[in-house]
C-alpha cells in the first residue's frame, strides 16, 4: 500500500505541473481528460490514507489484552443446555468393595455404535451377573473383567457403522495418524471415513470394548475391558467399542496388576469380584449418579477444544496449535443441585 501511495503521489504532481503548463483559459479534451485522471487519483489517494489511519488507530488481533479463558472458566460459563444427562437405559454401573477398592464405576454405553452387543450386555447384566469379576490387569494398557462365566452366543462385529447424521459428528481440524478424520460423536471419541462411508469409536484412555479370539466374529461382550494407559490406536476397527467409562476410572487404573501372561490373574482366588453389575435404570432414583456429560457438539466443546489446542496457561511458551482425539476431555459434572431438585 505504501508503494503503491508514492507512485499515486507522484503521478498527480506531474499531472497538475503539465495542466499548469498549458496556460490559464486553455481547456482541450485532453487536458480535461488528465484533469478528471487527477481528481480521481486524489480521491483514491485520500481513501487510502483514512484507512491507513484507522488501521493505525485500531489494535491488532494479535495485540488484544485480552486475557484467554481457562478451561475451568468455559465450563463455568457453558449455558445448561450445552450439558446432558446420562440415559440410565444406557448407563452401566460396577460397584467394588474389595479391599481398598471401593467404588462405583460408571461406564457410559454406547448403542449408536454397538447395538447388538450392547443388548447382549444389558441381558446379561439383568440376568444377574452374579460371577462378574476382573480378570486381567496390564499395565499401561487395559483392565478386563467378565460379566458371567457362562456360555453366549458369539455375535457379528460391531467393529464401524454407516456414518449418518445421527451421529452429530464433530471433527478436529488436526491431522490423525489412524484415520482421515477425528473428532467426536455423541460425546464419544470418534473416527471416521467419509469416502468409504463408516464412522467408528476410537481406543482413547477410558473407552470400553469387548474381549474377542481371533475370529472377527467371535466376541459376545461377555468380556469386556477398559483402557487404562496409553491409547492403543491400533486396535481402531479391530475390536467392538461399546462405550467410555465417564466416573471411577482411578478404581480400574490403580487395581493390582496380574503376573500371568497379558496380565491375567492366575490363582483362582485373585481375580477381583464385583460387589454388584447393574444398569442404572434398575436402581433406585436415590442411589443413582446425577451426572452429566458436555455435548460434543456445543459451542463451549468447541471452545474447550480450541483452548486445549492452543494452551495459554503461564507454564506455556511455545502452544502447539494442534492435538490429538485423545487429548481433548470430553468433561463430566453432576447434575447441578437447583436442575436436580427442579425435576
């Protein structure tokens, strides 16, 4: 723009020296011509430098005071309606009490993604579960536990699903390494492939999949385990995810690890019972968990995102500008007291 100013400049100084030089009275066409030629130069020139001067005036984006906000700060500002209850139909609870574990687990399901298994799971469940029991701890990478020790069907893998509308899927603007798009789908860590047409759940820190042989085919969700360390991504597309524990994960994080291969239990007596299996829908309104989750596909997700992204905390220097699907929290909280005792 500057250079552009000078050259504009000198173009009407020598304009008006020439008209000057053909005397006063004399008006051709061309003179007239260049006259009209420096007026409009003067207007252009005159506009450039009111918006140099407001440009001045104005504090760039990147010189704002203004102070980032904290994520506990989106949070506390997230309207009500950027939070929604637990479906206690899809809600599973795994209470222990044995020795200094004691707890309650709370696994969120997730029927978009596994249908057929999760009815399998909530038959079991209501069936008793009287046997359920963790059997395996590896450290850095699951806790597993049965639901029962008897026979069931094998069932078809669940391992992706069509992707749909119906998933409200809500993508990252970062590279993934495991798929060509992450992002988030019903307040669940996602993935999916638009060319191909599936979206599936992904093995982030706390997700929920079901225990299989070899076979595809050959899970019944009667084995399930939790992941407890880094997110074993390489499992995407190649296990059934059911769903994502949302409370108690320092209970399964912190159990004994087993000394047999993988982390199995080995004597009879070690692996850990479960006081009691149940879906929060058949237990009384008043032992149950108000909980919430934050929509993935709200604005203060959004904003959630975009803080962890770039991070502005003091302890930072140098903000990534980037992060990973199993970075992001996708952020928990009981139901408010005034919305409780309101319903």
């Amino acid at each position: 723009m500057i250079g552009r100013q000078k050259v504009g400049y000198q173009k009407v100084e020598q304009l008006m020296i020439g008209e000057g030089q053909h005397g006063a009275g004399v008006m051709d066409a061309t003179a007239g011509t260049t006259a009209r030629k420096a007026l409009a130069w003067l207007a252009f020139i005159l506009a450039a430098c009111l918006l140099l001067a407001n440009g001045l005036s104005a504090s760039p984006a990147w010189a704002s005071d203004a102070k980032p906000r904290t994520t506990a700060e989106i949070l506390a500002a997230a309207p009500a309606g950027d939070w929604r209850p637990l479906d206690p139909e899809s809600t599973l609870y795994l209470d222990l009490e044995a020795g200094d574990q004691k707890g309650r687990v709370v696994i969120e399901l997730a029927p978009a993604f596994a249908p057929r298994h999760i009815e399998a799971i909530k038959a079991m469940v209501r069936a008793g579960a009287k046997d359920a029991a963790i059997t395996r701890v590896q450290d850095n990478f699951v806790a597993q536990w049965r639901l029962t020790s008897q026979p069931a069907p094998a069932l078809k893998a669940e391992f992706t699903r069509a992707d749909g509308p119906d998933l409200a899927f809500t993508p990252l603007p970062d590279r993934d390494v495991y798929a060509p798009e992450a992002g988030f789908a019903r307040e669940m860590p996602a993935a999916r492939d638009a060319k191909a047409g599936t979206a599936w759940l992904v093995h982030c820190y706390g997700m929920v999949g079901v225990g299989r042989e070899n076979g595809a085919d050959s899970g019944n969700g009667a084995e399930l385990y939790a992941v407890i360390g880094q997110a074993p991504r390489q499992l995407d597309r190649n296990i059934t995810v059911v769903g994502r524990v949302v409370s108690g994960m320092e209970l399964l994080s912190s159990l004994p690890r087993g000394q047999g291969a993988m982390g199995f239990y080995e004597a009879p007596a070690q692996p850990i019972p479960f006081k009691a299996v149940r879906l929060a829908a058949d237990v009384p309104q008043a032992e149950q968990l108000p909980l919430e989750v934050l929509r993935t596909d709200s604005s203060t997700f959004a904003a959630l995102v975009e803080a962890r992204r770039n991070r502005q905390d003091a302890f930072y220097h140098v903000p990534a500008n980037a992060i990973d699907v199993c970075n992001v929290p996708i952020p928990v909280r009981e139901r408010p007291t005034q919305v409780t005792q309101a319903q």
